[in-house]
C-alpha cells in the first residue's frame, strides 16, 4: 500500500461494540459533483456513539459503581446509562455521547440489530445531545424534571443546578 507526504501507516486494534445511530439521512451528493475526487471524500456516514459496558470483569475496564450511579441520575450530559436487550453482553452499558463518530454507511460496515429507542427515550437522547453541545437544558424539559426528582430524593452531588448554564435551581 503506498503512502503519499504528509501519510503515515496507522496499525491499530478495535472492538466491535454496540452504537446508536444518532444520524443517519444525509442526502447523496450527485455524481456530477465529485467527478474526479476520490470516493471517500463524500461517501455516505452514519453518525453513531458506541456503548461500554459496565462490568468490571477480564474482559473489559467497566466503571466505578458511585460513577454509575451518578450516570443514572444523569449528571453529565456525555453519558447515559442502560441495559441492552444483547444475549451474553454485559449487564449494564454506558453509551458515550461524546465519542461520536461517523462509519461507512455501505452494509458491510455494520450490523443492524432488531432493537430500537422508543420516541420518549429519543426524546431524551435528544435533550442530551442538545446540553452537551449546548451547555444547557431545557428548563422545562425531560432532563431538568428527572434532575429535579433525583435531587429531591437524593440530594444533589455535583450541584448540577450551579454548573449547568440555563439550569433553573
């Protein structure tokens, strides 16, 4: 395989893993366009965050259960807790936000599973999305109301009112 200046060889390992499609209906770019350049430069992505597991076992690093826990009440807009519906994977996930990456859209890059987010938890995906780029939540959103209720239970731990720009208190 050759390699042009400014290139370099990269060897590196990876894992498959479970993702969410965050997006995936970008139009075609007409043929006419791109005429001459190589393919890659406008082949078609689907955007997705892939999932960790949360087990600490000797297959994986997993996380800290009082880090979990505070992924559950959904103190940072980058991480979201769940279990998948995935014969013999881990008990509980974290889905990273901020790890999105695009993948070649042709069916050989990934599998599709049968399983998919209802509309509510779309919604919430949606409103976590919106806070990390953002840096604020809806006051009177999915999010704002679920902190709310988690700060009422168990009071608050990272002062998520204070350090989010927009939160109300």
């Amino acid at each position: 395989m050759p390699h042009s200046d400014g290139e370099v060889w990269a060897a590196y390992r990876a894992k498959k893993r479970p993702c969410l499609v965050i997006g995936s209906n970008n139009p075609a770019v007409e043929q006419a366009l791109t005429k001459g350049t190589p393919k890659n430069s406008t082949a078609p992505t689907v955007l997705v965050a892939p999932y960790y597991g949360v087990d600490r076992d000797g297959r994986r690093a997993g996380y800290k259960p009082d880090f979990v826990e505070r992924v559950r009440h959904c103190e940072y807009p980058q991480f979201v807790w769940d279990r998948l519906p995935i014969a013999g994977g881990p008990d509980e996930s974290i889905l990273r936000l901020d790890h999105l990456q695009p993948i070649g859209a042709l069916n050989n890059s990934y599998k599709i599973s049968e399983f998919k987010l209802s509309d509510a938890a779309l919604e919430v995906i949606d409103e976590l999305v919106h806070w990390l780029i953002w840096g604020k939540v809806d006051a009177d959103g999915l999010i704002a109301l679920y902190r709310q209720e988690i700060e009422a239970t168990f009071g608050s731990k990272t002062g998520f009112g204070a350090n989010v720009p927009g939160q109300p208190v």
